[in-house]
C-alpha cells in the first residue's frame, strides 16, 4: 500500500471554495477509483486557513492511475487560486490497524 498526505495552506476568503470543490473530487474518487482505498479531506480546527488530504492507495499503480483521472486535474486546476503552499509527504506502509467499522465512522452517509 501507498500513503499520500497533502497539506494544503489556504488564501483568506477561499476556504469555502476549496471545501466545494473538495466535496466533488472526494465523491468523485469514491465512485471511479476502487484502488484508493481511502481518500479524505480533513479541515484543522486550529488553523481554519489548512487542509489536509490523506490518501491510501492499494498499490504504486493505482497512486499512478489516481493521478491521471480527469476529475484530480480538474481539482487541482479548480483549487489553484485557492491554495498558496502545499506540502506533499508520500508514505509507505510500515503497519497497520484499523477497526471493523473504521468505513462507516469515515462515511457515515
């Protein structure tokens, strides 16, 4: 497995554009991308102007093939007057635990 963590640092007044357009992208990669096994968005309640995104890929190729769809472009070109710093950190898988209802608890729709 492949871990992306994506720190994003917000312009003032853009947060609600970002949020909107990261609803799209997360519902997106939910319903075309069985191989991202995890793919959120967290607001940082100490630092209303961040987000972070926190991914987990099945695989180097699925990380790949995520990259590439249309609707990750379109995030990233929607979201480009929104974001004044990013900090990508890629992570491998050392170990793992998770519970039995972790799914629901993410996605309680």
């Amino acid at each position: 497995m492949r871990g992306v963590i994506t720190i994003y640092a917000l312009a003032e007044g853009r947060a609600d554009d970002f949020d909107d357009v990261a609803d799209l992208v997360v519902d997106e990669v939910a319903r075309r991308e069985p191989d991202t096994l995890l793919f959120a968005c967290h607001t940082v309640p100490s630092a209303p102007l961040q987000r972070i995104v926190y991914a987990i890929y099945r695989d180097d190729l699925a990380l790949e093939e995520h990259e590439q769809q249309p609707h990750v472009r379109e995030f990233a070109r929607r979201v480009a007057h929104s974001v004044t710093a990013t900090n990508v950190i890629e992570l491998s898988l050392a170990g793992a635990s998770a519970s039995d209802h972790l799914a629901a608890m993410l996605m309680p729709r």
